[in-house]
C-alpha cells in the first residue's frame, strides 16, 4: 500500500472570514446540507429551504451529533456545515464556567472538550464538513497585522487550523471602481492563515465550495 493516488469521498474545510464576509451563504453553494447553527444567524439563506438545527447548549449539541452519525434521515445529506464554531466553543465555555470558578480550569475543559468534538464532527463518515470561524486580528513582533481563525482560549485558536486539510480565508476586496468581491484565499500571505494540502486549488478560488469540493475530489 502507497499514497499515490489516494483521495476521499468527502472533504474537510474550515473558512475564516472577518463580520460581514458572507461565511453562512457559503453553506448555499454546499452540496445538500443541514445546518448546525449556534449564532441564530441563517438570514443569509433564508431564500433557500435548507434544514438546520440551533444549537444553545452542549446537550442539544451532542444530540444534533448522534442524529448526524446515527440516523437514517442524516444519510440523505451529503454536507454538514457548523456556523460557526467560534460560537459552538463560546457555547462549551458558557458550560463550563458555570460549573467552575476557576477560569483556567474552565479554559483547559473548553480545549479538550472543542478537541473532541471538533475531530468528532470533522471525521463524519461519508459527508462533507464545513465549519465557519471568525477571523482574529493580531500583530506580531514587526508590528504586522495577523489573521487567524478566532476561538476562545489563545491555544485552541491556535490548534484549529491543524484539524483540517483545507483552511481558507473568505476575504472582501474592492476594486479600483469601488466594487466588493469576495473570494477565498486558500493559500498563505504570511499574513493570512490559509492552506490547502490537496494541492488541487488555486491560490484564489471563487467563493463557491460546492466548486472547491468538486476540484479536491477530481470531478472537475
């Protein structure tokens, strides 16, 4: 057995994107998916009938995730987005604070909790699994301005990107007529965090993942 030619029937992505950058109608252009939202806000999609479960507590958290591994109505879904997971984990922490109060435990229970649920979600069998993150602006030694995925907890904003294959920046830029366009960055600045190990994106794609999953998975 060699590596040559593997590929998978799903793919992983996570997307950061600053407020306003359009991370929730990114879930339109998914191929058939259900929606775990912890933010309330899907009015982005509300032209599109596409089913979601609302997420406030990690009970109904981890009834959505037995639903999705377990059910046979999940099977008829081929994608799974999570917008996002910077408010799944600001879910986690509400829990735990509440049964705690020292913060640092609070903060070292929301990192190993996140850390399971994350690989827990991300390796669904046979689906596709898109999670929205908010991006995080900070500056470094030489006083330039970084952007990573958002989390609460410096080590597991930190950690978030190692999860998954596919980390791509959803970035607004405007033109020189003054016209927004959006875009997703899938390959690293170095100020941007964004990467792309399948190796079969280019480093600026279309704002579109049913696109990006069909290049990752060799249909195009």
């Amino acid at each position: 057995m060699t590596t040559k030619g593997y590929a998978s029937d799903s793919v992983k992505i996570l997307v950061h994107g600053q407020s306003g950058a359009g991370k929730t109608t990114l879930i339109g252009s998914l191929p058939t998916p259900v929606v775990i939202s912890a933010e309330g806000g899907l009015l982005a999609l509300a032209d599109l009938e596409i089913p979601y479960l609302n997420i406030t507590n990690m009970t109904e958290l981890m009834e959505a995730f037995e639903w999705l591994s377990q059910s046979k109505e999940a099977a008829q879904f081929q994608s799974v987005a999570i917008d996002s997971i910077s408010e799944i984990a600001e879910v986690v922490l509400n829990t735990e604070k509440k049964l705690t109060k020292d913060p640092r435990q609070a903060y070292g229970a929301l990192q190993e909790q996140m850390t399971d649920l994350i690989r827990a979600f991300r390796d669904l069998p046979s689906k596709h699994v898109y999670m929205s993150a908010k991006t995080e602006k900070a500056t470094d030694e030489n006083g330039r301005i970084l952007y990573s995925p958002s989390m609460p907890g410096n080590k597991l904003g930190q950690m978030l990107p190692y999860f998954f294959d596919e980390v791509l920046a959803l970035r607004v830029e405007r033109d020189s007529d003054g016209n927004n366009h959006r875009g997703l960055m899938c390959d690293s600045d170095g100020l941007w965090t964004a990467k792309d190990r399948s190796g079969k994106l280019s480093p600026w794609e279309d704002a579109d993942l049913g696109l990006i999953i069909r290049k990752i998975t060799g249909e195009l």
